[in-house]
C-alpha cells in the first residue's frame, strides 16, 4: 500500500468517532432511500404483475338490471378486449364468534369457467363445485380476521332469507387488495367480507336470471378510457346504470396508489435530510482536519505532489466514510424494507409480496451518497487543492479579534471571566458558530419531522371520530326509502338519538373537468355529523347549495360561487346546476355535502332517506344489533368503535414501530452532528485549554469553558431546530395533499418537547465523552507542537 | 491605513552552480525565505525571471511547477513538516513513490544514521531525528537541488550540527546542489558561497577558500 494510503486509513482511524457518526447518519440516509425506493419498487412490481396476471379490469360499472344480451353490445364498443358480466350484492352476515352483524358482498363467479377478468387466486381450499348454491369462496383477509377456515360455515341473508354458506376456499383478488367497505377509509376485515359465489347460485337467489347487474372491461392498448366510459354509460343508463368508473377510481386501486405515491414523496425528503446532515458534518469536519494538516500539504506540494493528488487523498477520506455509511446503509435499508413489507402484507393483500432490492436501487443510492458527501466537502477539498505552497507553509493568520457585543454594551464586567471567555469564542467566530447551531438544530428538526406524522393521524382521528362523525353508529339501506323508516329506528331499543342521511351517486362536472362523487345529504345543524375543517373548526351547512371538499374544488377547479353542472347517476338521473356555498378543509377522499331537504328538492323526490346515523345506549347495543340483523332493508351497519379498534390495530401498530424507526434515526443524527461539534470544538482549542491548565485553571473550570459553548450553541440550537421541524413538516403536509388522505399540520407540545429532550440528551451525553478527552489532555505535548 | 506593497525582494541577480554549497545568511525577514521559495518553484516572483537549467520557471504553470518540484527539488524545512501519521520510513516512501530515480526509502534513512528509527512515528522521535528524517525525505528522490529553510531553526546546537553534517554529506556524496538559508552565521562557514540578504536586496556575495567541516561548527 502506498504511504500516501496509509495517511489516509490512518487519518481515518484518528478520528474514528467523528467518521463513524458521520457514516451513521449517511448509513440513516442511505437506509431511508432503500427502503422507501425499493418499497416503492417492490410495490409497483407486485401491483402490476398481479393486475397482469390476474387481469384486473380498467372499467367498471354497476347497474340495477341489464339481460345477458346488452354484454354482447358492450362488448362491441370500440377499444373494450375483455369483458366479464357479474353480479353483485350485498349482504349481511351472521359470523360465529361475532356478537355483531358484519357485511358482505357477495360476487358470483361463471360456473364452469374462469371470470375473463379479475380472476381469484386460490390460497387454501379448492374453487367453487358447478351449480352448488350453498358454497363461496372467501377473501382472505375477512378469513383471517375472523379465524375462519376451509369449511367452516356462516349465515348469510340472501334476499331476505338466511341461508347457510360453507367456505370452500380462500381467495384474493386484485379487486379486493385493500378490502374496504364501501365508504369507509380504514379496513375493519373482521365487519366486511367479499364472497364469490356461482352465477347460477346468485342469479337464481335474486331472480336475476339471464340478466347481470355488474360489469367489468378490460380496454385495448390506446383505447381511450373516456370514451369507452362515455359510450358504455349511454348502454347502460335504461338499465339503472349508476355510472362507469374508471381503474384509477377503483377504491381498492386507489388505496395502494395512494401508498405508493406516498413512498415516492417521502423517499425523498428524509433522504435529502440526511444526506444534507452527512454533507455539513463532512464539511466541517475536514474543513477542520484540512486545517489542521496545512503544513502536510505543503509538505506534500513542495515534493511534488500535485494538487489533484492532494485533493483526491482527502476525497478517498471521504469516500472511505461514505462506504462505512453504506455499509451500514444498504442492508439496513434492505432489513427496514424486510419489516416494512411484513406490515403491508397485513394492510394489502397481494397472492404473493415479496421485497426487493434492485442493483440500480443500490447503485442510485451509492451514486447519490458519494455525491452529496463530495459536494459537502468539496469546499474543504478545493481550500486544500487551492492551497500555494508557500503560504501553507506559513501558520494560519490569527484571528482578527474585537470586543463583544456586551462589551460594547459595557455590561462586559458583569459577568465572570469563565462565561466572558465563552460568549468570545462564540461571538469571535460567528460563522462556526452558525454553521454548528444550524447543524444542531437540523437534529431537533428530524426529530419533529419524525414524531409529527403521528400527531397529525392522531389529530385526523381524533377529528374523524369525535368532531365529524358524532354518532356510535351508521346504517345504510338497499335502497332510498321512506323518511318514516327513521321513526322506526328511533323506537328500537337502546336508540337515543337518530338524524336521516340521504346518499346520492353523481357525477359532478366543471368545464372539461369531471368526478364521481355522492353527495350525502344531512339535516342542518345536524347533532350527530359535523362539517369539520383542519382546524377543528365547524361550519354550519347552509338551507341550499352545496358544501364540497377543498381537494374536490382544486380537481374540478372551482370557487365557491361557482355553480357546478351535477349529473345524478340514479332514480331519474336529472342533471343540474348546483351552487359551492363553501369549501371545507377535511382529511380524507372528496366529499360533497347538502341539506337533506334541498338534496329531496334536487332530486325531486319526497322525504325519502338512505340511511341514518344513530346514537346508541351502549347498554342496549347486543340487542339493537340483533334486531338490524333481520331488517330486510338494511344494506349495512357500522360501528364507530370497530372502525377505531381496527384502525389502532392495523395503523396504529405499523406507526408505532415508524415512529421508533423515525426516533433511533434522529438520535442518530442529533448525536452525529452534537459529538462532532464537540470534538471539532475541543481541537480547535486544546491548545489554549491546555494553556490554561497549565497556568492554573481547573479541569472543571476548562471544562466549563469548553462545555459551556456546547451548552450555549445547543440551547440556540433547539428553538431554530423546533422552527426548521415546523417548516418541513408544513412542506411534507404540502407534498402528501394526496386525494386519498390529507395530513393537516399538526404538531403537539408533547413532540416538540420529546425533540428537546432528545438532542438535550444527546447533547450532554457527546459532553461528557468529550469531558472524557479533555481530563487526559496531554499538557506537555499540547504546548510543545505547534499550529 | 491605505495598501503598500511590499517587495520582499528587488532586483536579485544569483546564479547557483552544479554541486555547490551555497549558505543565503539574512535576518529575519530580510526575503530569504521568498527567494528559497521562488527557486524551489513554491511561489512565483512579480517581475523578473528564473531558470533551471534550459527552462524558464517563471513561464511555468502550476502543473509544470508541480513537476519541476516532483522532479528535481528537495525541501528541508524549519519545523520538519513530517506527516504525523506516517513512520520514519513512509514519510520518506512518501516521495520516492512519486519519484523517478529514487533512493531506496531505507537506503535514504541510513544516510542520515536513522536506519534503525524507520518504524517510529514523528511523535516517537526527537527534534533532530525528526529534521533528519526530513533530510532523508528530501534526499530520497536524488533531487538536483536541494534547498533547507532554517533546518537548524528549531534545534539546539548539537542536535543542528548533526543535521548539518548529515547535509554536508548529501552533498558531498550526491553531488546535490545545495542552498541553506539561515540567520546563523556560523553556518555559513561550510558553504562554498555565502550571499548576504538584507531588505531583499543581496548585499554581498563570499566566497569561502577555506569551508569548514559542519562538525567543526559551534554557537
């Protein structure tokens, strides 16, 4: 090995410490892009091999009846491949080992086929027998969540009768990757199931023989989506048509869309971070060790050695650190995106999910590293690279020195000699001193950043649950009936409180622009839901207009006052002009609200509801419960509390150990950036601690002195780094304003607290390592070199 | 106060002749440090021209300065500059890597007695021991010229007539054309040639009938 080599190992083992926080925070960063890209990756892999594979539809509709023969017009229409003729239908459930009715949907499958599109794969069990009628095959993850197993059995009402169902086999399907009730925005498995069961079977059961009342197509290649939506909407309209969709409205699709842009956003703001972080440290670390070795690299110039020679030897430094950081980096992002996948694995139900990390994954994220670490220090290099022989030679020039500003202010004398010595050093080099507070500060800020998204969910929840839906429970119809239905429910027993809601499929238009959205009609003043914004703020639903998300009014890009051309897709599907009354800042899909009475008037319709909300006696629940069961009409009932248990159980276990994930990188980081101020910081002044000692001055009192400054950077440091955490979780906010969630800037007392306390911690705890160093200061030896 | 510019040196004629001994004697700051500079090819004089045998330096970019330096120009300095945390023998390695003809690393150790000090960091050393590692450094490319900044600066007297004679012996022995800049007068009883500085103007220029042996020194 050369000896210019040999330098640089052991420059590197010199400052081993500093190196390995330095590669720790790179190895964080690099860790985070891995995961979140090959997440990313992994994800978009599975996704698309399973719609391939499985032929997931581009178009669906559903419509009240249609005969066999309207499928072959269908068909034709221009650009559609595949088409599969279904019906589907809900029902509720009566699930052993659940005191409360769950909802399913039941989907038939051809019996002596396979579905030309959204085909099942087959986990355990075995497919459907032809033309059995008491047989279905289960999703998976309804299954699971209720420890149900091939051959097991539950009751189902199937058009007004209960009829016993045995599971011959569980399945998944790309339609149902994330399985969610209608409406809901959180899966609760144990409540809603998908069952496919044998046309046959279900047509028969339903009187829809010879006739469908669901369809799905696949499109050719350049097909336009529009088009085909368009012309299969003018097919199906005489037949209760409720209006086409295309995949990207799909809510299972959605859902994981959703997931993958979110991982597409966040692999790149805390890689940057880091990365940024990784970049600073090297720059002040070897602007420091640059400064230190003048004299080397005059000596290495005055020999020969040229200056690109010089200024690759202190790269190679750098380059060995960030090898260190991926050394730890790559499998540690690789292991993070292991565990990752479990906990999507639970969320979303793919026949098969398997992590990978690409080479090209690997090799960005080393290609991004190096270049971030050589940019960082970059300025350090090109001062060594810059440097003229000669004047390195020279020692460095002493610093210009002049009085402080409490000097100036002639409070100089009241304070002690110890802390005047302080607020010199930091006011005579105000951009070390900068540049290590803002260091410091970026560690408080991971740490809000880390701890915020959890704020901001729980925030959601909070709001979601207590704000918005007031009510214990909510119960929906087959189809519209008579507002004489909510007096009956509010005489069952355990009913404390009942408002109607009305529910109406539309299609909301704005110039070019259109979107499938219902509008739910309630009462104004309604007790039991609340228009709630961000804010936590509540506004009141005017007599007439319409009230619709702020994320729906920059789809459609309208303002309130603008009216709104509204296309309803069932009854007698009239199309009116509706006012935006108002905006309102909510958290979750797009919604549009009206009073119930002006929604009847827009559908000229009598006072007809589609479902009610209910506040319930928690006494009398068991009861209630078993009275809806039997309730013909009733589509659906869902409890509020199982929506939050299943929320807590799935989210809220997976940010639990994100948050611990987030937590032990931001400690990684405070005490990188903490430890390396500290050390830079004792040798720039080891001399003149020395000087001290050896003039009389205590350990304790150097220690002070050295301490102190830390002491005082980190305390400027925590406020800023509060602020900067604010900042970046206000452009985080920014970039997930996705259509699925939306996450309001919310940041508790208790997360800017945890982020004090953490880099407080870390602060003191780098302290006293450096303490360690500063008792076994070499007196002699310190005086005796020169620098 | 306004600028001035200061001239470390004004109209310097000096011609150094092959193998010779040449001592520059100067108080300090008298610009002898700047003319070893700008012979060393370290720096680069405002006007004026210098050459090194057929070329011109002073038509020289930083690359050619670099190789004029990595080819024919060996520094001795007043506080060693060794790279700490190199051994005796890599820190002489350290150049005859880079070198064209070197000397072998060890070869060039025991020229100036230090064979047996080769595996000991700078720190490990004594003042002398380390400028005559520096010495062995400087001399392990077989440079043409060799030039020493105060090398006894930083010495007492025993330990700077070891490093003296382990000069004299380079070149002796090597025929290495030899420049010593000092404030030390005594030193330059060794020289073949003695120019004085003062002011940065060379205000006289000896020639020694009768060098001395660096042993024989004393101050």
């Amino acid at each position: 090995m050369s000896a210019l080599n040999r330098k640089t190992l052991r420059d590197l083992w010199q400052m081993k410490g500093q190196a390995v926080a330095i590669a720790l925070v790179i190895g964080c960063g690099v860790a985070l892009f891995v995961l979140s890209r090959s997440l990313l990756y992994s994800l978009e892999l599975t996704q698309n091999t399973y719609y391939q594979r499985y032929h997931f539809a581009d178009v669906f509709a559903t419509l009240k009846r249609a005969p066999d023969v309207l499928a072959d017009r269908i068909a034709q229409i221009p650009g559609v491949s595949r088409l599969e003729r279904r019906i589907v239908v809900g029902v509720n459930l009566t699930v052993p080992g659940l005191a409360e009715p769950a909802m399913g949907r039941l989907v038939s499958l051809p019996d002596t086929r396979k579905p030309a599109l959204n085909q099942l794969f087959l986990r355990r069990g075995r497919w459907l027998t032809p033309r059995r009628d008491d047989e279905v095959l289960a999703s998976e993850a309804f299954a699971d969540a209720n420890q149900m197993h091939v051959g097991d059995s539950f009751l189902a009402v199937i058009n007004g009768r209960q009829k016993r169902l045995k599971i011959a086999g569980i399945v998944l399907s790309p339609e149902y990757i994330y399985e969610i009730k209608p409406g809901d925005m959180l899966p609760d498995n144990r409540h809603f199931g998908v069952f496919w069961m044998n046309h046959e079977a279900l047509s028969i059961a339903y009187n829809l023989e010879g006739a469908f009342n669901d369809v799905t197509l696949s499109l050719m290649r350049g097909a336009s989506t529009a088009e085909v939506i368009q012309r299969l909407d003018e097919l199906i309209e005489p037949y209760g048509g409720l209006g086409a969709y295309a995949r990207k409205d799909q809510p299972s699709h959605m859902f994981v869309d959703n997931e993958i842009e979110q991982n597409r956003q966040l692999g790149l703001i805390m890689p940057t971070v880091f990365l940024g972080v990784a970049a600073f440290l090297l720059n002040v670390v070897l602007s420091r060790i640059i400064n230190l070795q003048r004299e080397e690299i005059a000596a290495l110039k005055a020999f020969g050695y040229s200056k690109w020679e010089v200024g690759w030897h202190y790269l190679k430094l750098v380059l060995l650190i960030v090898g260190v950081g991926m050394l730890v980096g790559l499998p540690g992002g690789a292991w993070f995106g292991h565990e990752v996948t479990g906990m999507y694995a639970k969320l979303f139900h793919f026949p098969e999910f398997k992590y990978h990390l690409t080479y090209d994954v690997a090799l960005t994220a080393t290609l991004v590293s190096v270049a971030a670490a050589t940019l960082g220090a970059w300025g350090a290099i090109a001062r060594a690279v810059r440097l003229p022989p000669a004047e390195a030679m020279r020692p460095e020039p002493p610093t210009n020195y002049g009085p402080t500003v409490l000097e100036r202010l002639q409070l100089g004398h009241w304070t002690p000699p110890v802390v005047r010595m302080i607020l010199r050093q930091l006011e005579r080099h105000p951009l070390k001193t900068s540049l290590s507070v803002l260091a410091i500060s970026l560690a408080v800020a991971i740490v809000v950043l880390g701890n915020f998204m959890e704020d901001s969910l729980n925030y959601v929840i909070n709001a979601q649950f207590r704000l918005v839906q007031r009510y214990d429970m909510s119960l929906v119809t087959t189809e519209p009936v008579s507002r004489r239905a909510v007096h009956e429910v509010a005489s069952m027993p355990g009913v404390l409180t009942v408002e109607p809601t009305r529910s109406v499929a539309t299609r909301m238009r704005a110039g070019p622009r259109s979107r499938r959205v219902s509008i739910l009609g309630i009462p104004t003043d309604s007790n039991l839901y609340g228009l709630v914004n961000v804010d936590g703020h509540r506004i009141s639903l005017p007599p007439d207009g319409m009230v619709i998300s702020r994320k729906l009014a920059e789809i459609l890009e309208i303002r309130v006052g603008d009216s709104v051309q509204v296309e309803v897709l069932e009854g007698k599907k009239p199309v009116r002009e509706v006012v935006v009354v108002g905006t309102l800042q909510d958290f979750t899909g797009v919604s549009s609200y009206m009073n119930i009475d002006a929604l009847s008037r827009l559908m000229r319709e009598g006072p007809v509801v589609t479902g009610v909300h209910l506040l319930v006696d928690p006494l009398e629940q068991e009861p209630l419960y078993r009275l809806l069961k039997d309730v013909p009409q009733v589509a659906g009932v869902t409890i509020k509390q199982h929506a939050i248990d299943s929320f807590e159980k799935t989210v809220g276990e997976n940010m639990m150990v994100m948050k611990q994930i987030n937590l032990l990188f931001a400690c990684v980081i405070a005490i990188g950036v903490v430890y390396n101020s500290a050390r830079i910081s004792l040798s720039e002044r080891s001399r003149e601690l020395a000087t001290l000692r050896v003039i009389g001055f205590t350990r304790g009192e150097i220690s002070a002195i050295l301490l102190g400054e830390l002491a005082i950077v980190t305390l400027l440091a925590v406020p800023l780094g509060l602020w900067f955490g604010y900042l970046v979780a206000a452009l985080t906010v920014s970039t997930l304003d996705l259509e699925l969630f939306r996450f309001p800037l919310v940041i508790e007392r208790t997360t800017y607290g945890l982020a004090s306390a953490v880099v407080i911690t870390a602060s003191v705890a780098s302290g006293l390592l450096v303490r360690r160093r500063l008792d076994q200061l070499d007196l002699i030896g310190v005086l005796k070199s020169r620098e | 106060m306004g600028e001035v510019d200061v001239h470390a040196l004004r109209g310097v004629d000096l011609d150094l002749t092959t193998g010779e001994f040449v001592v520059l004697l100067g108080p300090s700051g008298s610009g002898k440090s700047t003319l070893l500079n700008i012979l060393g090819g370290l720096d680069t004089p405002t006007s004026g021209t210098v050459h090194f045998r057929d070329h011109e330096l002073t038509d020289f970019d930083d690359a050619e300065l670099t190789r004029y330096r990595r080819e024919h120009v060996g520094f001795v300095f007043q506080f060693y500059n060794l790279i700490p945390s190199l051994t005796a023998l890599e820190n002489v390695a350290l150049i005859t890597e880079i070198a064209r003809s070197p000397l072998d690393p060890l070869a060039a150790l025991e020229l100036v007695d230090l064979g047996n000090r080769k595996d000991h960091f700078p720190a490990q050393l004594s003042g002398g021991e380390q400028q005559r590692v520096a010495i062995a450094r400087a001399v392990a490319k077989q440079p043409d010229v060799l030039l020493c900044d105060e090398p006894t600066g930083a010495l007492d007297v025993q330990t700077g007539i070891m490093v003296l004679e382990a000069i004299q012996r380079i070149n002796r022995e090597l025929g290495t054309t030899t420049a010593v800049i000092t404030h030390n007068a005594v030193i330059a009883d060794m020289a073949d040639r003695v120019i004085h500085i003062s002011g940065g103007l060379i205000t006289g220029v000896d020639s020694n009938d009768h060098k001395r042996e660096a042993a024989e020194l004393t101050w």
